[in-house]
C-alpha cells in the first residue's frame, strides 16, 4: 500500500544520508543547516513537493508495523477525516486515541495550512515540542481528527526503553518551556476559530 518513502535529510549530516540511502527510498537534503523548528520545516518543505493523497509526518526513529497504512487508511475513510492518528506504544495519551505523534494527513487537508499559515501544515515556530499539539488541536476544531488504533507505527524513543538517547534527542528536549509557551499563546488562534 505505501507508495513512496521519502527521507529529508539535514545538510552535513553524512551518517543519516548514508543510512538513509541504504533504505533504497529517496532521499533529498534540504537547502538549509539544520536547527530549531527542522522537523516542522522539513515536514512543510516536503509536503509542497510530493503529490501523494496521504503523507505520513514521520521520522527516522519508527518501525512500521504491518498493515498500518490499511488500518489509518480505513479510518480515514470512514470517518472522512483528513488527519489520522496512528499509535506509536508508548505515548499513553496516544495509545488513548487522544493524541498522535505521527499522524496521516490528506492533501486535501494538508492544503488548508495550519490555522493562521495557509501554505504550512506546520507552525515553524516551535523548536520542536507541541508543534503535533496544535496540529491535532486544530484539526480537531475543524472537525478533522481520527484516531486509528491498529495502525500502529512504533516510536523508538529512549523515553520508552526503544532507543538510545543521542544529540538529536537532547536538542529536542531542550526547549519545553519555550515550546510550551508558544503552544499556549498560539491555542487561542483555533479557540477563536471554534467560536466562529
């Protein structure tokens, strides 16, 4: 069922290029050094370039576990939404259906933009914690959201014993003060969007 698997790699970054590559996907570095807000940028980056109905606002520390495509794929389906969520087993308000750290977007959704950004399914501005928060609130709000339980795509993250804890996890780590702070400043924008 997936289609195309496409890796956006952070310039120098040779070992995750090479690793990448081994994949036998596409792989394509981006044409900025990497820093705050990378994933949210590569992710709008990307998006503008593929023309795939669904996207999977993925990362290089998932393993996929068979028929996740089939499960998000069918709840979009039935429940029209354009973002699904997917289980990563490890995220407990994820493994409720209350949240995704990974979630399935539509294009037909994705080209709404995010609440205030038309041309961004993501808001660049956070360094890297609560961007998936407004997501899923926003969609949530426009009456887009879905959780697909069975679609589970694992997150190896070291906070649940998957993974190593490395630089890239500890810059993204960082900020969640900051972050946080944005998200609650930012949350009044779909709050009113509600209210209309």
């Amino acid at each position: 069922m997936v289609e195309k698997i496409v890796f956006l790699c952070s310039k120098g970054d040779l070992l995750e290029v090479d690793a990448c590559w081994l994949t036998g996907a596409d792989v394509t570095t981006v044409p900025w050094e990497a820093g705050p807000g990378d994933w949210a940028r590569k992710i709008n980056w990307g998006f503008k370039r593929t023309k795939e109905p669904y996207v999977l606002l993925g990362a290089d520390d998932l393993s996929f576990h068979p028929g996740w495509d089939v499960a998000a794929l069918r709840i979009a389906k039935q429940s029209h939404c354009g973002l699904i969520g997917t289980n990563d087993l490890g995220n407990g308000l994820v493994m409720r259906g209350g949240h995704s750290t990974h979630p399935l977007i539509s294009r037909e959704y994705g080209e709404q933009g995010t609440i205030d950004e038309p041309d961004k399914i993501l808001h660049e501005g956070y360094a890297h914690q609560w961007v998936d928060n407004e997501l899923i609130d926003t969609a949530r709000v426009r009456g887009q959201w879905a959780f697909a339980k069975d679609s589970i795509v694992e997150h190896l993250h070291p906070f649940w014993h998957k993974g190593e804890m490395d630089d890239t996890y500890r810059k993204a780590l960082s900020t969640p003060a900051q972050d946080h702070a944005l998200y609650l400043r930012r949350k009044r924008l779909w709050r009113e969007y509600a209210r209309v």
